[in-house]
C-alpha cells in the first residue's frame, strides 16, 4: 500500500530555553543536517498549533500538548515561510507540488532538559547557543527563525 502524499504545510518549532540555548537535531536521512523541530501537518484540518504540539512530543519526547505542564510556553509567532521542497524530498509529495508554507511556533522550557529522539527521523541532538545554532542549521528559514529568537521569546514565569 503506498503511502498518502504528504501536506505541503509544515510547521517549525524552535525550542529554546530562557537563556536562548536552542534545540537542534540532526536529520537521521541526511548527514550534517541539524535542524529545529519541524513536519507536515497530518491531516488537513489539523491545526498549525496541533502539529507543532505533535511534532515536538514525536521528534524529542517533549509534551506541550494541551494539558501539559509546558502547554503555555509553546507560542505561535504567526510568522510562515514559502519555500521550495528541496529536490531530494519532492517524491513525497503529489505530483507538481514544489512549495510549502511553513508556520513558526516556538517553545520555551526552563532548562536544558532531556530529549528521546525518535531514531526514525534523527540520531542527535545538542543544545547551542542561539546564535551558533543558526550558523549550524541547513535550512536558511529555520537559522532566520533563529535569529529572531532575542526578540520573540517568551518572558520567564
């Protein structure tokens, strides 16, 4: 059975702690290829903060999902970026699909805490420093929305 193709809106979650250590992981299908929280919706009518709560919980084992203790510290910053689907992962998606909208959320936990990575898709992490982290990402959009943590977090409890 084929797999369904996949939704050309993703989302992208900087997670980040108050001292703007950032969260990244490297993509298990590409070497050298850290990147910040990021997936498809799975359903069309899913919303965008659904699928950022998803992703984080599937990518790092971190529960923002409502009812969580971190609920409140996932933010949407209500910024999007449209980009062309790098040419290596277009075959996931329905045929002439060569863009997809992006929307950024980010997610503030109190400290450095511990990831579970979902092998599948990533076999390393690392926290860095906000600006070193967006020198190491691949993505031009994930290092901007990096860039503009300073400015976007959240204030602390």
């Amino acid at each position: 059975m084929a797999l369904p193709f996949k939704i050309p809106q993703s989302v992208l979650v900087v997670i980040h702690t108050p001292a703007l250590e950032v969260l990244l992981i490297r993509r298990a299908d590409a070497d050298a290829f850290w990147q910040s929280v990021t997936g498809s919706k799975d359903q069309a009518q899913e919303s965008w903060a659904e699928s950022a709560a998803r992703e984080v919980l599937e990518e790092t084992g971190i529960d923002c999902r409502p009812g969580s203790a971190l609920q409140d510290r996932l933010v949407d910053w209500q910024l999007e970026n449209i980009y062309d689907i790098y040419p290596r992962w277009r075959h996931r998606y329905a045929p002439g699909v060569e863009r997809n909208t992006e929307h950024l959320f980010g997610l503030q936990v109190p400290e450095r805490v511990p990831v579970s990575l979902s092998l599948r898709e990533h076999v390393a992490y690392r926290w860095l420093p906000w600006r070193e982290a967006a020198e190491a990402c691949f993505s031009p959009s994930n290092a901007e929305a990096i860039l503009l943590l300073p400015r976007l977090q959240m204030p602390e409890h």
